[in-house]
C-alpha cells in the first residue's frame, strides 16, 4: 500500500503497523465484513418470503399443500442448524450437478456414484473447471444465502403463523360481512396486521441469524472468523509480517462489531415496533393511545 512497505524488516513500529494493516491479506479481512452484511441484506427478506410461504402453506384448505407447509417448518426447525448446513449445502450442489449431468451429458455410460465419490462429466460441474474464482466465491456465496433462508425460513414460518392467528377473528368476519372475499380479506386485513404481532418473534429471528453469521467459515466463504483467526495466529517466516498470537485481538474486534450491529439493529426494531403499533389492539398499542390522550 505505501512505498516504504518493501521491506518490513527495515520497519520502525508505527510504519511497520502502517503496512501490516494495509497488507493484501487485511484488505481481505475487511471486505470479509461487507461479506457479512450483504449475506444479512439478503437472506432477511428471501428467509422472510420462505417463511411467508410456509405459513400460508400450513394454513392452506388443500391437504397436501398443508402437510408440505407443517412438514417444512417442523423438519427445518427440528434438525440442529451446524448439521444442516454441513449436509445441505452438499446435497443441494450435488443436486445441482446431477441435473446439469443429465441434460448436458445423457451419452454418459459411467455410474456417478463411485463409493464415497460423486462424480459427473465436466460440463455438469458447479462451477466449471476453468471458471474465474470471483464465479466460485459467487456459486458459495449463493448457496449459503439459500442454506440460510431455508433454515431461517423454517422459523419465520413458525412465527409468521402465529401472527396470523393472533389477528382477531372478529376483523375477518367484518371484512366478509362487507362483502370481501376470503383473498381480498387476507390481503387487506390479515397480513397489514399480522406484522404487530410477528415482529417480536422476527426481532429474535434476525438476533440469531447475525450470530450464525460465523457459520459462513463451514459452507466455505471467507468471512470475517476466517480472517481473524488466519490474521490473528501466529506466523513463520514464510509470511511477510510473523507476530505472536494476535487472535484474542481480532476476536475482540469482531465482538465490537456484533455488539454494535445487535445494538443498532434493537433501535431500528423499536422504531419500527412504535411504527406498527399505532391503532393495533397490542399493549404498543395502548401505550400509544394513552400517552397521546395524556
């Protein structure tokens, strides 16, 4: 990064800081955290859409439609998440290439299962040989965003359902009496209303998916615990900068940093529990009603 970085031997202690934090490898660490908060902006809303369908699904008059909607949410909850996102992911990729297996390579005479291995032609492989390494970062990227939203998914399911029921009966027997239709009065009265009722349930949800974050480190992706603890190990000779044992410094440095998300994301929570609650029969509700007529 700077001119007198070229030898860090030669390096006096603020210099010598200067070019070990601007090193290659640190830059990495610190794109690693935008790695962290694309994964939360993306997973948040495709976990929420998962769990929206979920629960329409398990409130579903269609019996199989039904089924597949408890089944997801029961299934997904009750496996614990570190073994589903170490079977998933492989599953899911070798899902993947066996069916780009059998549209790309249908003259294919060799058995794809060979003992422990799997293997399919060239051209069914995700992603291809000679693929640029930004495409597979992309690929394992992707499949944690889908890992994620599935499992979250489950639980938001869990929660999205509850709300519905917490709505009072009485609203949608009104809607009908005017004259809506069961899907106008889900539109217009169920899900405006439901959120109130699902956003302390959501609130702990989004809590606990910025703390599996770390759980990037086993589908693959470089993130910021990979870094601090490559960062912050101890280094031989082969590394342009050795130090002693440095991890407790930058696992102080990540604690900051949740600390500071969580702490960031109750306030915005809060707000946006105010938001909702005006003219909802909840407690928020009442408060409100009562502190403006105070």
């Amino acid at each position: 990064m700077f001119s007198f970085c070229t030898d860090p031997d030669t390096l006096e202690t603020a210099r010598w800081f200067a070019c070990y934090l601007t090193s290659g490898k640190h830059l990495g660490f610190y794109a690693s955290f935008g790695t962290v908060l694309l994964l939360l902006a993306i997973t948040a809303p495709v976990a929420l859409a998962f769990g929206f369908g979920g629960a329409v699904a398990a409130r579903s008059r269609f019996l199989p439609l039904r089924l597949f909607g408890q089944g997801y949410t029961s299934i997904v909850r009750g496996v614990p998440d570190i073994v589903f996102f170490l079977f998933f992911v492989i599953a899911l990729d070798q899902a993947f290439e066996w069916l780009r297996h059998q549209v790309k390579c249908p003259d294919w005479d060799q058995p794809i299962r060979q003992g422990n291995d799997f293997l399919v032609c060239p051209a069914a492989k995700l992603p291809l040989g000679n693929a640029p390494q930004w495409v597979h970062e992309s690929y394992g990227f992707a499949l944690a965003v889908l890992t994620f939203a599935i499992v979250f998914g489950a639980f938001a399911a869990n929660v999205l359902h509850g709300a519905m029921r917490a709505v009072p009966r009485a609203q949608i027997e009104t809607a009908a009496a005017y004259g809506m239709t069961e899907s106008q009065a889900f539109r217009r009265i169920l899900v405006p209303q439901m959120w109130i009722y699902a956003l302390p349930g959501l609130s702990n949800l989004w809590m606990i998916l910025i703390k599996a974050t770390p759980l990037l480190f086993l589908l693959g992706v470089e993130d910021i615990v990979y870094w601090a603890r490559e960062l912050g190990g101890m280094k031989t000779q082969i590394y342009a900068y050795p130090h002693p044992d440095w991890r407790l410094w930058y696992l102080l440095g990540l604690l900051v940093f949740y600390l500071g998300l969580t702490k960031l994301s109750e306030i915005v929570l809060g707000r946006l529990t105010v938001r909702l609650s005006h003219g909802q029969a909840t407690l928020g509700g009442a408060a409100l009603q009562k502190a403006a007529t105070a």
